[in-house]
C-alpha cells in the first residue's frame, strides 16, 4: 500500500461519498487509489467548480465535502471555492498535489508553497511529508473543517510522498458531545427577555447548522417575539408563521429595517457577523443584544451583548422558555410591519408585463416550487431579489452565499444539490454574468446524471454594480456584454434550452423543465429598472409603527 491508497482508505473512513475534481500529473496515484474505492469520482472542467460543489455539499449535509487539483495553476483555480465555503461556514476539505519534496528547495516547474497560499482562507492546512503521518492529517484534517464553526481545510500531498509505502489504519472517528449553556447565562438572558417590550430575534446560519429550528419556532410562537432572518438563516420559521418577518441583510433600508429600529432587545440566535453586519442594524451600538450560538460572540463594536448563551442552540432555547415570560405585554411593535410586507410580496401575483420584473419571477419559482425544493442562488442583482421575496418552509431549501459572495457558484452547487437530494427539484438561479463563469459544469452535470433547471436573469450586463454605480455617481460604466444564444449553447451540449418570451409562458415552461430528465437552461429577459424603483422607495421609507 503506498500513501495515496492509504489516504483513499482515510476518506472512505470518514465517510465520503464523492470527490469532485480535475485529474492531474501531481495526482495520479490518488486518481489510481480512487478506481478501486467506493467514493465516485466527479470529474469536473473547472477546480473552481469543484471546489463549490464540495462547499454546496458540506452546506447541506453538515459533513465535509471534498475537492482535488493538482498542483499550481489547478491549486489557484480551487481557492475561490475553498475560500467561499471557508467564510460561509460550509466543512470542505482541499487536496492538492504538489511537487516532489526533492524540487521544493530549487526553482521548479508550476511549484508553489500551498501551504502558505491557502493559509488565509482555511481554518487550518498541512502538507504530509512521512506517510505515516496521513491518518492523523486526514482525521484531524475533518474534524477541524466539522467542528463549530465549521470551514475549509487543505491536505497537500507531494507526489513523491503519495508513490512512497505506508502502512497502517484510519483512526477511529470520535464523536463531539454536546456542550450546554450555564445556568447563570441562561436566567441573565431570561430575564432581560422577560423585560423587553419590543424584543426582535435575528436567526443566522448557525440556527440551520446546529438543526435548531423547530426549538426556534416554538421559542418565537411562545414568546410572541417576531423573527427576522439573514440571507444565510431562510427557513429557520417557515415563512408563513405569524412571528415570521421574512429575510433582513438588503445593504439598503427595508421594510424589516424598521423593525430593528424600534427594537429594545435583539435576540441573535446562530448569527454570524460575516451574514449581516451588525452596524447595519445597530450602527451606533446601543441596542442590546442577547447572543445565542454554540460558539461565543466575535468582536464588533455595534455587536456587544448584554447576555451570551453559549451551548447547543435547540437546548439552550428550551431552557430559556423555561425562564423567560412575556404574558400580559403586548405585541412587539415589530409585528406591526408584517402586513405592509405580505402585501408588498403579493402584489406581484398578477404582473403581466414583459421583460419579466425580477419580484414577479421569484413569485412564480415560489409557487411552483415544493417546501423541500432547493434553490441555488448565484451572486448578481438577482440575489438581492431572491434573498428579499424568495420565502422558505423547510432550512436549507434557498442557498445563497452570503459570506464571501461569490459569483458562480450557482451551477457547481446545484449539481452537489442534485447528488445530495436526488428525489427534490433543484434549481439554479444566475445572472447571465455568473452563468458564464462556471456553465462548463452544465457538461458535467449531464454526465453525473443530475437533471436540474438553471434560471437565467438575462439584462446584458453585470445589474448589481450598474445599480450601485447609478446610486453613487448617477451613471453606469463598463457593465455591459454580449450574450451567446443561450437556448443553442444548452442544445450543443445535449441539454434542454427555453427562452421566456412572455411572462405569462414562465409557469409553464419551468414546469415542463423540471420534468425533463437532463439538466435544462430557461433563459428569461429580465427588467432591472426595479432594482433603482427599490433604491428610490428605500429612500423614502420612514419608520411609522
């Protein structure tokens, strides 16, 4: 057995299911261990696409996913992925080859210190020099990139290293108890709780991750206290619950907004600071704030609490419904909003116009989509109106990244999607700008077998930096581009294509596609001018509750 057949043996271990990646010169002896494992390779035509479906997949499925380059310019090309999964909080694990540790000390051929390189965007990286060191780097290796908050980690492998023999055994995968809150933090958050008039909770990713959703239902609907989520929190209350406020974190003031504004209490539960800055909501720093998570709070100067609860999420709640009491105080004023917002969201049921506006498409993905339906959604102008009018039922059912907010991932994830929850619709939502970043990997997905639908919101141009542009000098510069025939570039690669030539025919069309059993491009005229409407009425909005 040499290392790289004993590394093959680690993953099977640990429990992996899929590899996504790109063979290499520098890889060649794990490709090799790989025929003779029962992990399915997924051969990718980009790292980068690689990378996010390992990210997509750790996002879903709480456990690593992992990705293979080779080693230089196929290493870079990962890191775009590694570091998105990294800042949103997705377990991935990397593995690069690597020259031979002979040529490391010498200039040489498409060598790079990768461990150096990808230090920054991991929680921790090595490279195995002694082959009997591989068992302890791939165990630690996992339970680092798992462990709370979880994120990416790198294995680099020289390829000298991986032909050399190796014996022994994958080590014994412990198991993490759960930690629980004190008693003391418990009964201080309860009774600053108990006091608040108008409490407002703010439920992160971290809800999603620690699977504490229906404890933060229940906590809401006994406390009568309104639920805010971020981009990254959809589905943490279902979106039709009374305490549901929908999805806060547009980087401009919304309905929601003006919740927090009259909030003397917000409870954040699995928040993370990368999701929605705190100066946002709190810029001058003077709400208080309880502090919910299974890790304490980072360091933010509009980001103090007053109470930290620092255990298992669902636990913790439970206790402090316990504790807390708010009978006989009214409804915070917060509630007061969720009118206006329903009815903002449901006056787009009956939009005919055409170019289709971006509110009125995401209204119909809603109501065709089931309640354990999964949506990817790129980064682009769409995600602004994804994460504002597409609601959730079920946790994990709308991904977006929102960490490190990278374009492109949309395709690359809802193939991981798709392998994951091969019995749910999937579908991927972009802009013409992040589908040509990575739709290579439509290629790839027709030959996993992972039929899904991309959705493209055609305007020619990158929307969201022409809207920011507009908002901050009054006119645009450098955002516009061609466009190939979408429909055709679909059928040249033995997909489905579908062009939307009437708002009306969206419905129709997108039920058809999910139906198909290859994956489908639904490409759809979009009317961006609603993106400077919403600046123009966030201008406007005063705060009256």
């Amino acid at each position: 057995m040499n290392t790289a057949e004993l590394l093959v043996q680690c993953l099977e271990n640990e429990g992996v299911e899929y590899l996504f990646g790109l063979p290499g010169e520098e890889n060649l002896q794990v490709l090799e261990a790989l025929r003779k494992s029962s992990i399915r390779f997924i051969t990718t035509r980009h790292e980068q696409g690689a990378a996010f479906m390992a990210d997509v997949y750790g996002r879903l499925t709480g456990k690593a996913g992992v990705c293979l380059s080779t080693l230089g310019p196929g290493a870079t090309n990962l890191m775009t992925g590694v570091a998105d999964a990294n800042l949103d909080r997705a377990p991935l694990v990397a593995i690069t080859g690597q020259v031979g540790t002979d040529r490391m000390h010498i200039e040489s051929h498409q060598y790079l210190d990768l461990v150096s390189m990808f230090s920054p965007v991991t929680k921790w990286n090595a490279q195995i020099v002694r082959p009997s060191n591989t068992t302890e780097i791939v165990r630690k290796a996992f339970k680092i990139a798992q462990t709370e908050k979880p994120g990416a980690v790198h294995i680099d492998l020289p390829e000298n290293i991986a032909a050399m023999s190796a014996s022994g055994m994958p080590l014994t995968i412990d198991t993490r108890e759960k930690t629980y809150a004190s008693a003391k933090s418990l009964e201080k958050a309860a009774a600053e709780i108990s006091k608040a008039k108008n409490p407002i909770i703010l439920v992160g990713n971290g809800t999603l991750r620690g699977n504490a959703t229906d404890a933060l239902t229940e906590f809401a609907t006994q406390l009568a206290i309104p639920v805010a989520n971020t981009f990254m929190g959809k589905g943490a209350i279902p979106y039709t619950h009374r305490m549901s406020l929908w999805t806060v974190g547009l980087q401009q003031r919304d309905f929601i907004s003006c919740g927090f504004e009259s909030s003397d209490l917000v409870i954040a539960v699995g928040y993370d600071l990368v999701e929605y800055s705190p100066k946002r909501w709190n810029p001058e720093g003077d709400i208080p704030i309880i502090h919910i998570g299974q890790m304490p709070a980072e360091i933010d100067s509009s980001y103090i609490p007053i109470a930290e609860v620092v255990g298992d999420i669902s636990d913790s709640l439970w206790e402090l419904m316990k504790r807390a009491s708010r009978q006989g105080k009214p409804e915070p004023k917060a509630l007061e909003l969720t009118a206006e917002i329903r009815a903002d969201y449901e006056k787009y049921a009956q939009e005919d116009q055409f170019p289709i506006k971006p509110q009125k498409l995401i209204y119909d993905l809603r109501q065709v989509m089931g309640p354990e339906d999964i949506v990817i959604s790129d980064v682009g102008a769409h995600k602004m109106w994804m994460a504002r009018h597409y609601h959730c039922d079920r946790p994990n059912t709308c991904l977006i990244s929102n960490g490190f907010a990278a374009m492109g991932i949309a395709i690359p994830g809802a193939v991981a999607a798709k392998l994951v929850a091969p019995e749910q619709k999937v579908v991927a939502v972009t802009g013409d700008g992040g589908f040509m970043m990575n739709c290579q990997e439509l290629e790839t997905a027709l030959r996993a077998e992972t039929p899904f639908v991309t959705i493209i919101f055609n305007d020619g141009g990158y929307g969201l930096i022409e809207w920011k542009q507009i908002n901050h000098y009054g006119h645009s510069s450098y955002i516009h581009f061609g466009n190939p025939d979408f429909v055709k570039l679909a059928e040249s690669m033995g997909l489905i294509g579908y062009r939307i030539e009437a708002t009306t025919d969206f419905i129709p069309t997108l039920k058809e596609a999910l139906n198909q059993n290859v994956p489908v491009v639904i490409d759809c005229p979009v009317d961006y001018r609603e993106n400077l409407l919403f600046s123009q009425k966030s201008g406007d909005l005063s705060c009256e509750i």
